[in-house]
C-alpha cells in the first residue's frame, strides 16, 4: 500500500480525469484548452496539464493541482477534495485510517517540545540582542506593548542560515524532527543539508488550543523579501485548516462574551487583544474552513467577522459566511470605514475599534445594504448581479421564517414581487456549482501573465535551454515581487551550472505553483512552435524586458529630478542629473 491515500489517488487519477466532467476539453498540443468553470468567459483561458498535474485558468487565475481544482469547482475544503477523488478513484480512506497512526503521541510531544524551544530562541533573540532591539523598536512603532510581545511569544529570527539549527542540535533536538515540523528545510532528498526556513523575520509563534506551539508565522522585515508573510509547512502537528491564531489565549473570553470576533492577520488579532477586545482570534488571511468553524462551535454560535474590504477580503468573507451558515452560527460583520484593517483602526484610537465591533451589523443586513452601494440598481444587468449574488447568500438561510423577511427586503429594493425572488432562489440552489465571488471583486483581475512573468516561465519551462540568461547582474530588470525569485534561480545555476526540477526546493510552496503557472503559461503558447521560433520568442522577450525596466528607470529618474527642482535642492538636482547622464550613455 502507498505511503498516503493522496499518492495513490494521484496514481489512479490524471488531472484531466478529474477536470472533464465540468468541462469541455480540447487537446491543444500536450495540453487541453477549456472555458473557465471557475467564471463566465467566451476565449478559453483554462489549461490543463497532464505532464504538470495542474489546471489553471490565466483569466480569474485559479486553480493547481486536481486537489486545489476540486476545492475550487465544488467548493469543499481540502478534506472535503480528499472525500470526492478518494470516490472517483475507489481509493478506501478508511483503509488508511486504521493503519496505524504515522506518528506515535510520544513523537508529537518531541515537536511541540522542539517548536517551543524554537519559540524561546527567537524571543529572546529579540528581547536580548542588541539586533533583536531595533526590530522590537519597530514592533513598538506598530503599537504593541511589551506585555502584548510577552503574551504572544514574539520573536526575531536573525538573519542566519544555521542559527536555529545550531541551537536545536546543541540543545539535544533531531535536526530530521526539525525537518519535519518546518522549522529548518532540507536541501536533499535524504535530510543531511539543512538550513534555517525563517531569517531576518518578526516571528509569530502559532499555538493550538491547549497553548502548544505546532508552527509559525515569520514576517519580512526587508521590503524586497518576499514572501511578505512566510508560515511553517503542514506537518504531523500543524494543520492549517485547523488552527485559529490566538484561540490558546482567547477561548476563555469568548466563552465570557458569548462571541468570537474573526480577523484576518496576526497583527489584527494582537491589536484587538491589547485594545480590550479579547475574544478574537485569526483566519490568517484565509476563508474559515467548516474544521475551525467546528472548534469556535466549542465556545460559542455568535460570530463577527472582520475582514479587509478589497477582493480578496470579499471573498474570504463571502466563503467564511457560507462555511458557517449550515451550522447554525448567528453572524454579524464588523465594519471600520476608513480603516484598512482592525490593527489600523486601533492605532488610530482603541475606542473606535470597540465601538465597531458593539455595532457590528447583522450580515443579512450588512449584504443588503453593501450591495446596494456597489450596485447601480437603475442599471438593468447590475441589478441582476446584484439579486443573483444576495440570493446566493439567502439560500443558505435554515430558517424559513428568516429567509422570508429578507426576501421581503429585497424585494422592496429591487421592486420585484415576493414570488419570483423565491423562484428564482430554488433556481440558483439547483445551479449553485459555479457561483463565485469574482462578479464583486473590486478590481478586474489580470487576463494573463505579465511580461516578466512569462520571461521566468521559459526558465523554467525549458529548463537549461536558456538559462544561460540568469545573472546577478539582471535582478534589477525586474520588479520588487519577481527579483528575489529571479536572484534564486540565478543563484541556483550558478552554483551548479544547469537548472533543474529540484530548483524548486528553493521555493516555498506558493512560489513553486507561480513558478509552475509560468512555465505553464510559456509551455501553453508555444508547445507547436518550431525550436528557432521559440528562440526568436524569448529574444523579443528578454529585449523588451530590458527596454521596459529602462523606461521605468527614467521615470523614476524624471520623477526625483522633478522634486529636486520644485524644492530647490540644486546639489540633488546636480548629481541626479549626472547619474541619469551616466544610465542613458
């Protein structure tokens, strides 16, 4: 029997046996070519590749592997996705269950112990070094007091590959168990090459309920590190979908309050907490998953959510509220106009971010009068949007009674009659599959990939076909977000003179799907063309990559040469003037 039952269904199924049921495939070279089932489109934009396992669509840019796929088409969590490809694939979850476990309770007591001791390293790190002390400094700036920094065990992991591992391995620590909880990453297949995971970083220790430490949240403390956010990796200990950041100290609180205040970041979650508002916990810029919704069910059935307002926000909290509804929890949304977020809210004055949450508006209500400022309901297909996606939400309401009430409403927004709402309700329950949230987010999003983009997706579609073309000294071609990508690849070749599969290692696992997504891209537009128009291709791309940084460079330089003058600053204006001599000759 395989090692796990995701193995063996992968095994069993291929991605374009799981993807064909919802749509129509067309082979296109060694890829199918679909319309989106994630959105409405009529130019086919979803790929699917056997050879990479993935579908993706570069239109509303969702998708991944047939696990990601299937969260995304039938809306289930991982588990969920886990349930449905078991199924089609006869693959006996069950089977598995009664195994064995993979890790014995003793084992699991090493990697608390190992993560708390990591926990206790970076903290003092930061309380004790005289590093640690500018990064509290700046932890100080944001707000937090230093109880607040004591209270949620935060740390500073320096700027090191090894200090961690060291520390571990003099302290008695497996550096495979350190492996194993995420704490270090191994550079080969069997574990001898190890080095820190988190450097340079604001360490946010992630704890279960009971108060163990299982992962950790590391934040960049340079601008040009990405990613922004970088979080240990599933292990036997952590499950992402099954933690709440900060539950360990709050569950007493909510318990106390009859109600667990939902934000979405570490910051959010600590302000809150030291502006008095303590029965709050963390999503951790994720929709709730029906698990966490099952242990807040623990403490109360009265939830308020507190989500960022742009479209990704939207859609955690469009998710969260039908996560929820089949559960009975009464919910209320938390609003802050003109705040970002609850860790700006209660920078600005704590008192406001309490109010906000004791006015904090029913979310029937909330949707109802959020639509409505989103809409313009003289409009006839905006009105139709706008009914169709407050419908989808009403449907989900157990209570006839409730549902009744609301359907009234909007009727009365809209001027409809109670009887074609309800109908046109029980029409899109029976079609419900597709709907998303893509209609309400708040900026188009992109229908391909950028320029830069697709240059790093013929590295790595291509492999050493072409990268000869990595070198240090192009990092500065590229934007903030793609540069330190790129420095890696080149990094990587250079050390060992060609660029391979393991390349990826490097990554975390959301930059492996970019990366992925990329070469998918490239391998997509020119899997048919000849071997000297693919050269021609990534020549033109490589030169007006050049051409475009070139251009943003002399913007900039316009740009600062501009203020020098305005504010006459003549020595600025002077040297200015003579680098921007030297960048153009």
């Amino acid at each position: 029997m395989p090692l796990d039952p995701i193995s063996e269904i992968k095994s069993r199924l291929s991605i374009e046996d799981v993807v064909a049921p919802y749509v129509q495939l067309k082979k296109i070279g060694r890829n199918f070519k679909a319309c989106c089932p994630f959105h409405q489109e009529k130019t086919p934009s979803f790929i699917v590749s056997p050879e990479k396992g993935l579908a993706y669509c570069f239109g509303c840019h969702k998708g991944g592997d047939m696990f990601k796929f299937i969260e995304y088409v039938e809306g289930v969590d991982f588990k969920g996705a886990l349930e449905i490809l078991a199924d089609k694939a006869n693959v006996d979850l069950a089977a598995y269950k009664t195994s064995g476990p993979k890790i014995t309770k003793d084992e699991k007591d090493i990697l608390f112990e190992l993560q708390g001791e990591t926990a206790g390293f970076y903290s003092r790190n930061l309380l004790e070094t005289e590093a640690g002390q500018k990064v509290l400094e700046y932890v100080r700036k944001r707000g937090l007091t230093d109880d607040s920094v004591r209270e949620f065990k935060l740390g500073f992991a320096p700027d090191s590959y090894d200090s961690v591992y060291s520390y571990l391995v003099n302290n008695g620590f497996k550096k495979g168990d350190a492996v194993r909880c995420g704490v270090l990453i191994s550079k080969d297949t069997a574990g001898e090459k190890v080095y820190d995971r988190f450097r340079l970083r604001l360490m946010f220790p992630i704890c279960d309920d009971v108060g163990r430490i299982v992962a950790f949240g590391g934040r960049a403390l340079k601008k040009e590190d990405e990613p922004k956010y970088l979080n240990s990796p599933e292990s036997p200990v952590y499950h992402k979908g099954k933690v709440l950041y900060g539950l360990n100290l709050a569950k007493s609180h909510i318990k106390e309050q009859d109600l667990c205040v939902v934000v979405e970041g570490y910051m959010d979650a600590i302000s809150s907490y030291q502006a008095g508002v303590k029965n709050v916990v963390a999503s951790s810029g994720t929709a709730l998953t029906v698990e966490q919704l099952k242990i807040i069910k623990r403490f109360t059935s009265n939830l308020a959510f507190s989500f960022d307002m742009d479209s990704a926000g939207r859609e955690a909290l469009f998710r969260a509220v039908q996560n929820a509804q089949p559960s009975g929890f009464n919910m209320k949304v938390v609003t802050i106009d003109g705040f970002k977020d609850p860790d700006e809210c209660v920078k600005n004055n704590p008192e406001n971010w309490r109010k906000a949450v004791l006015d904090a508006k029913y979310y029937l209500d909330f949707y109802l009068d959020d639509f409505s400022k989103k809409y313009d309901l003289a409009d006839l297909n905006q009105s139709k949007e706008f009914c169709d996606l407050y419908l989808n939400i009403l449907k989900g309401v157990a209570h006839p009674l409730e549902r009744d009430v609301y359907l009234k409403k909007l009727g009365s927004k809209l001027a409809l009659p109670y009887a074609q709402l309800e109908e046109r309700m029980k029409f899109l329950a029976k079609n419900s599959l597709r709907s998303s949230m893509s209609k309400i987010e708040e900026e188009p999003r992109k229908t391909s990939i950028s320029l830069q983009e697709y240059f790093i997706g013929f590295m790595m579609n291509f492999k050493d076909r072409f990268a000869k073309y990595l070198d240090d000294k192009h990092a500065d071609l590229f934007e903030d977000n793609l540069k330190n990508i790129y420095k890696r690849l080149a990094s990587y070749y250079n050390a060992k003179a060609c660029l391979d599969d393991s390349v990826l290692s490097e990554f975390t696992e959301e930059e492996k799907e970019k990366l992925q997504v990329y070469a998918l891209y490239v391998d997509n537009r020119v899997s048919e063309w000849t071997s000297a128009e693919v050269e021609k291709e990534f020549e033109k791309v490589f030169i007006k990559v050049k051409t475009d940084s070139g251009k943003r460079k002399q913007k900039d330089f316009a740009k600062k040469i501009r203020e020098a003058v305005l504010s006459g600053d003549s020595e600025t204006e002077a040297k200015l003037l003579q680098e921007y001599a030297t960048f153009i000759s």
